[in-house]
C-alpha cells in the first residue's frame, strides 16, 4: 500500500469501516506531533484504551 501523503509504501495502515489508509513513517510522525498538541490524542487515547504504565 502507498502512503496516502506521498508515493513511498505505507509503514503503518489502518482501516475503519471498510476503509483503508496508509502513511509512510514520516508522515505518521508529522501526524502525530499535530495531533500531541491538542485534545485529539487524549480522545484517541480514550477510543483504543491506552493506558501508560
């Protein structure tokens, strides 16, 4: 699968209602410093059930 940002492979891919996505590591990082600042991570969080040791 091709990373939905650029035209690298897909490190990481998730698929949600039938739906499938791919990003590259490099993107999946810039994703997630995007989100770590706001309260996106925390609902995220909250929706897969992490929890830190």
């Amino acid at each position: 699968m091709q990373c939905h940002y650029c035209d690298r492979s897909a490190d990481l891919t998730v698929e949600k209602g039938g739906l499938k996505v791919g990003v590259c590591e490099e993107h999946f990082q810039e994703r997630l410093d995007d989100i770590s600042d706001s309260e996106t991570l925390e609902q995220l969080r909250d929706q897969l059930e992490i929890d830190r040791s």
